[in-house]
C-alpha cells in the first residue's frame, strides 16, 4: 500500500531526481529529449521548492514499504477541473499496480478538494501504452489526440478525463 507524503519532507533535487530516473528508460530510447527534458525536471523541482504552499496542496511524494517509488503533481488552475501534471513511479517499481494506486490516491486527493474532474495527457508512442492502460484502469476516458506541435518528431498526444 501507497503512503503518500508532502515533498517537502524530502531535500530539494527529489522530484528532479525522482522525474529524470523515471524517464530514464524514455531517454535512452529517445535522446534526443533529454536535454528539454533535464531542463522542465529542474523547473518542476525549483518550482515546488521555491512555493512550499502550492508543493503542499497539489503534489505529493509516494512510498511503498519505506521506499520513495514516485509522485504526481497538478494544476488547479482550471477549478473545478485539475490538470495531472508530473505523473511518475521509478522503473524498479512498475508493474505492482502502484501506478494506479497511486493515480487513485491523487484522484481521492482531488475529489476531497472539490475538484468535479480531473484531466491528464501522455504520448502515444509504443513507450506510453502503460500509461494509457493505467490512465483507462482507473476509469480515465479518452477526450482527444493532438499532434504536438513544439515537438515534431514525438507522435500524437492522447488526452484523458475523469469525472469525479
């Protein structure tokens, strides 16, 4: 079972350090990436750290047995609706279902909050098919594909929501 705790328990350089060891497995198929990648890793981080409120009211650090195994993150900005934003668990951990326990942790999270929904996106690539199939186990519907534009070479993005 998943306890989640506020990222400010741990050192700044955490959710950098947890984001960039998740993805590491994407950056070694696709290096390209890396390098905008480091670069939002290190804003997510010096942004949660630098606005203690926010990091405390829509994000949080998950634990498994006393092990940090990942976090997730949103905006709140659209109310009544968040935005899932960073959404990751560390590769030594995947495929114990923490993923979508986690995803239900933040979704139960939300609906305390009065959000009424809850909208997240990811890639469409072979590499994301976990994701979508945790995004739709926990009872995501698909809204839309787009093509990212800022980024030409990743494919469509597939977008998610939830009611609450």
């Amino acid at each position: 079972m998943i306890i989640s705790k506020s990222i400010l328990n741990y050192p700044k350089g955490t959710v950098r350090l947890l984001l960039e060891e998740s993805y590491k497995p994407f950056h070694m198929q696709f290096p390209e990436y890396l390098d905008d990648n480091m670069r939002l890793f290190f804003e997510c981080d010096s942004f949660f750290y630098s606005n203690p409120e926010i990091a405390n009211k829509c994000s949080f650090i998950s634990e498994y047995k006393n092990n940090m195994v990942g976090m997730c993150c949103w905006d709140p900005r659209n109310f009544p609706t968040a935005i899932i934003g960073h959404n990751c668990i560390l590769p030594i951990f995947r495929c114990l279902g923490l993923g979508k326990e986690q995803m239900s942790i933040a979704l139960r999270i939300l609906k305390e909050k009065g959000f009424k929904a809850a909208q997240v996106s990811t890639g469409l690539m072979e590499y994301f098919i976990p994701a979508q199939k945790m995004y739709t186990g926990v009872g995501f519907n698909e809204l839309r594909r787009d093509l990212i534009a800022h980024v030409p070479k990743l494919h469509d993005d597939i977008y998610y929501e939830i009611v609450l």
